[in-house]
C-alpha cells in the first residue's frame, strides 16, 4: 500500500510499480481457486495457495518501495495497489472462513470495517472529495493481516510447523485487526473534519 506523500505522480500505465499490482490482481481468483479446490473435491492446493499469498505480499511491499524510489508513483498505481490489497483480503476471508480457518466473528469484524469505509468513501465522493490516501497506519494493519493470513493457512495441521503457524499467526491477525480498525476511525476522523470544514465555509 501506498502511504500518503507529496511526490509528482505520473500518468504512465507500464512502470514497474503498475506491473506488479496487475498481477497481484491477477493472482486473486488463482488464489481463490487454489484456496477452495479441498472444498469443490479436488485435491490439497494449500502449498501453492500459500506461494500466491506470500508473493502478494512481497510484491506489495516491492511496488510502493519501486515507486518512491524510481519516482514512478501514478495515479493508476494509486488506485491498483490499494484495490489489489482489499481483494486479497477478501478473497482470503472468503476461503479461509469456507474451509473453517478463520471463525465467522473475526471475519465479519473486518468486513464491517470495510463497510464502515465504504460508506465514507461515499460522503466524501457526494462532497466532491476524492478517497482518502492510505496512512502508515493502514499500511502497517494490511501489512499484519498479509503476514497472519498465510500462517493461519499453514497452521490447518496437526505438525508442530502447523501449532507454531497458528501462535504466530492468530497474533499477526489481533494485531492487525486492531491496527485496521484504528485506521479505519482515523479515516471517519478525517471525513467528519472535511465535512465540518466546508460546512463551516458555506
């Protein structure tokens, strides 16, 4: 994810950066797939569901560093990074909640989380703002949840890798849940001060 910042963005479509959130987005309904083929009665694609993850991961963290570094931010990768990162968490809770990984609570936590954004991404579009730009905060919360994820799929087992994936990985899902919440009010905060503003100004 992109943390906020004032460099010049481009318009190009082929950097880098781009190429990799493309096919992080690529790689969402091959994830998916591999997640749910146990369920649909095909064989145990968990190691390569698990490769897909993890490559999602590092590219994530490779197409904003790429970017900073050969000012190559643009505004297409702006919106396909941050996209790229919601779908794998979905995705994620989708096959993790369906093969009884993830228990439902935790999964409706975070997708009440993105609701509650939904919903000011709304306000701010009905006041002509754009959508708030990802903070450190929601950088750091996504980050802990891309960590969490492929450890609780490891940890469907019953090796010691597997017990060692699930501490490890249950704490990596507190942590960023709690961080992806705080900065899901921090970005209530920051509309609600947007709001109040203009209001204010007419």
């Amino acid at each position: 994810m992109e943390v906020q910042e004032t460099r010049v963005q481009t318009d190009r479509v082929l950097t880098i950066p781009n190429i990799l959130s493309m096919a992080r987005l690529i790689g969402v309904p091959l994830f998916l797939w591999l997640i749910l083929r146990p369920e649909l009665g095909g064989p145990n694609s968990d190691g390569w569901a698990f490769l897909v993850l993890a490559l999602s991961g590092i590219s994530d963290y490779l197409d904003g560093k790429l970017a900073r570094r050969w000012n190559q931010v643009s505004s297409l990768g702006r919106l396909l990074d941050p996209a790229a990162d919601r779908l794998y968490i979905l995705s994620t809770l989708v096959g993790l909640t369906w093969r009884d990984i993830l228990p439902l609570w935790l999964t409706a936590v975070l997708l009440a989380r993105e609701a509650m954004l939904l919903v000011m991404v709304g306000i701010l579009r009905r006041h002509g703002y754009p959508p708030p730009q990802v903070n450190f905060l929601g950088k750091a919360a996504t980050f802990n949840l891309m960590y969490a994820f492929p450890l609780l799929l490891l940890s469907d087992g019953n090796t010691w890798l597997a017990s060692l994936a699930e501490v490890f990985g249950w704490a990596f899902a507190g942590w960023g849940t709690s961080l992806y919440w705080w900065a899901g009010i921090l970005y209530v905060v920051q509309v609600r001060r947007l709001v109040k503003a203009e209001t204010a100004a007419e």
